[in-house]
C-alpha cells in the first residue's frame, strides 16, 4: 500500500518537472502566450522567460514557425512524431506553420552498443552471444524510438534487429500524458482552439504512437501487407522471425537492396527507372484502392530496390487502413474531378468529411470550380502534386469540413511516393497512373453481387432495428411517466462566460469574508475583549492574520489569471 501510494507521488513529481520542462522550452522559443493559459505561476513564467531572453537572443529573430519546429525537435521524440502529424492539419495550422513542420527530422544519435545489448539480453532472458553469432555494434540508421543493426544467426542466416531506445517507453508515455493535460486545457482556455478538436487530435496522436511502440504490431503489419501481395514477384517484405521478436525487439531477415535515396546508384546496378517509378505508383494505388491496407511512411529511406526492379517495403512502424465507404467516397471525388464536375466534386468532398447533414457554407462550390479549373485545364504532366492537396486542405480549412485521419495520411503517403516517383521518371503522370484503381472502385458499386449483398446487410439491419422498436417506444413512455426523461440544450461559447462569472463570484464572496473577518477584528479589539497579548486582543489579532492571509491569496489569485 505504502510502496503504491509512493509510486503514485514520485510518478507525479516526474510529470510535474516534464510539464515544466516542456513549457520552459516553449517559453525559450517565444511562445509566452501560449503558456499563459496554462495553469502555471506568472512569476515563474515571467523569470524563465527574461532568463531565456537574454541567452537566446539569436532566436528570438528566427520566425515563430522555425521556433516552433526547433522546440519540437529539442522536445524529443513524441513532439517530433506530432509535429510530423500537424504538418497535415492545415485546418488547425497556418500553412507557414505547416511548411515548416514538414521539415521535422527524426534521425538523432545512436545508443552506445553496451545499451542496445542490455536491451536485447532483457527481452530475449539470455545472452544475446546465445542468439547471434555476431551483432554489428554500428547501427544501420538510429530514430528517436529504436535503431536497426546487423546481425547474423546460426539458424537464420544475415538478419537485421530493430531495438526500442533504452526507457522510450515511459518517456513517450509520460509526455503523451502532458499532452493530453496540454490539449484539455487549451480546448477549455482558448475558444478559438475549441473546432479543431485538439483532444481529439491528441488521442489520435497517442493510438498511432502506441502502435509504433508495440514492435509485435509492427511484425503483424508486415505479415499482413506481405500476405495481400503474396505471389506478386514486384514486390519484397522482409520475414519476421517470431522467435527472436518481442514487443521492444523485432528481427527479420536480411534484404539487401538499393535504398530509393540512393537513385544515381540504379542505373550502373543494372536497374530500370522508368519501370521502378511504373511499380511503385501501382504497388501504391493497389495499397490504397485495392486493399486499404497500406504503408503509412513510405519515405526513400523505406523503399529499397532489388535485382529485377523488385521493390522492398521496409518500417511498418506507421500503417493506415480505409474502409469501404471511405475508398468509394475518395474515389468518388476524384471521379468529379477528373470529369471536371464541381457539383459532384463538393458532394464528394462534404461525404467524405462526413458533413452531410450539416449545410455547407457559401461559396463551397466555387472554390473547388477554382480548384479544378487551376490545376486541371493543362496537361496531366503539369500537375504539382504537393500543391494540388495544399490548395485541397485549404479549402477544408476555410468551409470547417474535417477529414477523417486516414485521409491526412494518405495525403501523406501519396505526396511521398510522388516525389520519388517523380525523380525516377520527371515524365512519369502520376495522377493518370491512379485512373484504372479508381475506376474500378467506382464501377464495382453498380455490380449486382455488391447490389444484393448491401441490400441484404440493410435489410437484416431495419429487421433487427424494427424488432427492438416497440421497446424502445415502452422504455421511452415509462421514463416520461416517471419523471425521468429529460432535455438538455448546449449553448457554445458561453463557457468562457460562465468561467469568468463563476470566478468573478468566488472572488465577490471571498472579498466579502475578507471585510467581514476585518470588521470583526476590528470591533473585538476596539471592545478589549480577553484573553490580551501585549494589551491587544489575541482573537482580533488572529483575525488581522487571517484577514492578511486570505487577502495574498486573493491577489495572487488575480496575478495569477493576469486579471486585476
């Protein structure tokens, strides 16, 4: 009991000394306004940040968006991963903000080896020598959650370990948990922060970073995605070797292949450009259309090449997956687009922010008849990418549509294998690449199979919803005869409002307790009542001190809000 309850205070002593490390920090890059809302003292946030001025005046001149970029890599590994993440939320960020986040890196310094051996010999509950024949102490590449060495096995041949960071785990814990705090306290201070859903954001964030934790997660996605291309022989996923695999270590075997960031090296290698470029879009596409299964950070890094223009997916750290009804409605946009249609284009798009029954705003239409007319009146070859989704979420951001995460990561995904595919081949269309994918999504909603198996699925869900009606309608007749059946109105933007009232009424009360305890003391020493100390009434003397006391909390109080 006593051992718990100690846990307890030393695990909140942690969190306290990380909250305000992390504040510190964005107190250093000049973001004092954003620490103002939180519940933190004034005079500290005032002393941190004159002490970070006057050492950090070089900073200071930087723009606010390179700041914010420099706190989150100095911050570590979990708001380096969120940072990646905001870099998508144009809704919630200016684009310059974006921009600027998208340039995030997560490659840091290696572990020393003696670590990363103290890691494996826990997890496998023996000697690593017992395991492998020999373990190279240089890392193949180190990120801020594991790095990845060599290896060779009596059984398995040439593999590759990927090890978890000694203690990541808590460390991207205990900030998780700041950042969640963080979220509710901005979503709750800040009104114009409320329609962008930071919580949500934020546990959005935590689910994603729990799966890239869980290394037997990672060892399932690469099983699945190999699974969905098993008999493909234009694409490779590294085996996972169960046996020397645990959830903060994962083995596979040994491909050797040319990384994509290594494209000069493709030609003497023997290997065709023009045909990778080919492969990768249509891997990609059938990812996304076919399957909805797919890799979620397909950077150049990991993409390797093999003999016979063979790709090779690695890092399944970051996967997503589309369900049906997303894939028609994404298909469904870029039908619109492609016919050049702007009234089925916005229908697509306010189906897929899933903002049917909520009118959209003026002007919505007119924006993607710009939108298509801007970057589709050419050539297909002319179409920039990158720009095309940024103009995209623009748009989204100025008529308040929110799309569902998965969309924001294949955005991500689809900008990424674009501008490998684009370095391969500059010639290479993309877009034009995806129409067959598309189509055939499209075109599988009239086939009757899909027809009758829908029809059926709604009918056996009107049976049941019919079946429970009649209870549904006693239930809902006993709680209006008992009194129990109530409704309730939510007005937004009155909180702010009912917080200040509320406070400004505590205070009230306290400053008429505070004159009451003053008046008192004052009277039963003006009447001398007994017992005296030094002539002077010790119960109005106890009262002054109260009275002073209540009164240093009252203004700090009011110091505190920023609010006199």
């Amino acid at each position: 009991m006593w051992f718990s309850q100690f846990r307890r205070i030393s695990r909140a002593v942690g969190h306290a000394q990380r909250y305000r490390t992390i504040v510190g920090v964005f107190l250093k890059y000049g973001y004092v306004d954003l620490a103002q809302h939180l519940p933190l003292s004034r005079l500290w946030i005032w002393l941190r940040t004159n002490r970070f001025r006057r050492s950090s005046s070089r900073t200071n001149d930087l723009p606010r968006p390179e700041r914010l970029r420099m706190a989150f890599e100095e911050l570590g590994p979990a708001f380096v991963k969120l940072g990646q993440l905001l870099a998508g939320r144009t809704r919630l960020l200016p684009r310059e903000y974006t921009d600027e986040l998208a340039k995030l890196h997560d490659q840091v310094p290696p572990v020393p080896f003696p670590e990363i051996e103290a890691v494996i010999a826990a997890e496998l509950h023996r000697p690593p020598s017992e395991c492998f024949t020999s373990i190279d102490p240089t890392p193949l590449g180190a990120a801020s959650i594991a790095q990845v060495h060599r290896a060779n096995c009596a059984e398995c041949g040439s593999v590759v370990i990927k090890v978890q960071r000694p203690d990541i785990d808590r460390i991207v814990r205990v900030d998780l948990e700041i950042m969640v705090r963080i979220a509710e306290l901005l979503e709750r201070n800040l009104e114009s922060w409320q329609p962008h859903q930071p919580t949500a954001i934020v546990a959005d964030f935590a689910r994603r970073m729990e799966q890239e934790l869980d290394f037997s997660a990672e060892a399932a996605a690469m099983e699945r995605f190999a699974r969905q291309f098993e008999g493909d022989p234009t694409v490779c996923v590294p085996r996972v070797l169960h046996a020397l695999s645990t959830r903060r270590m994962l083995t596979m075997e040994r491909i050797d292949g040319i990384p994509a960031t290594q494209i000069q090296a493709f030609g003497p290698a023997g290997l065709d450009r023009t045909e990778i470029a080919h492969r990768l879009a249509n891997l990609t596409f059938r990812q996304i259309f076919v399957h909805g299964f797919f890799h979620g950070d397909p950077h150049p890094g990991n993409i390797h090449v093999l003999q016979g223009n063979v790709i090779c997916f690695l890092d399944f750290g970051m996967t997503g997956y589309l369900v049906r009804e997303l894939r028609d409605s994404l298909a469904s946009l870029l039908v619109a687009v492609a016919k050049q249609d702007e009234r089925a284009a916005t229908t697509a798009l306010v189906h897929l922010a899933g903002a049917e029954l909520d009118p959209p705003k003026p002007g919505l239409e007119a924006d993607m008849a710009e939108f298509i007319h801007r970057h589709f009146s050419g050539t297909m070859r002319d179409l920039v990418f990158p720009r095309l989704l940024q103009h995209l979420l623009r748009i989204n951001a100025r008529h308040s549509l929110t799309l569902p995460p998965e969309i924001f990561l294949v955005i991500k995904v689809l900008g990424q294998v674009e501008h490998i595919v684009s370095v391969l081949d500059p010639e290479f269309n993309f877009l034009e690449q995806a129409g067959p994918f598309v189509r055939e999504i499209y075109g599988q909603r009239a086939q009757p199979s899909r027809i009758v198996r829908e029809l059926l699925h709604f009918g056996g869900d009107t049976v049941e919803a019919l079946r429970a009606l009649p209870m549904d309608f006693r239930r809902m007749a006993a709680q209006l005869r008992d009194g129990k059946a109530s409704v309730n109105f939510r007005v937004e933007g009155l909180r702010p409002l009912n917080d200040t009232l509320e406070r400004t009424t505590n205070r009230l009360a306290f400053a008429i307790v505070l004159a009451a305890m003053i008046v008192a003391s004052a009277l039963i020493i003006h009447a001398g009542i007994s017992p005296k100390w030094h002539n002077i009434p010790v119960i109005g003397l106890v009262g002054y001190v109260f009275a002073g006391l209540m009164g240093a909390t009252l203004l700090i109080s009011m110091v505190r809000h920023g609010r006199m």
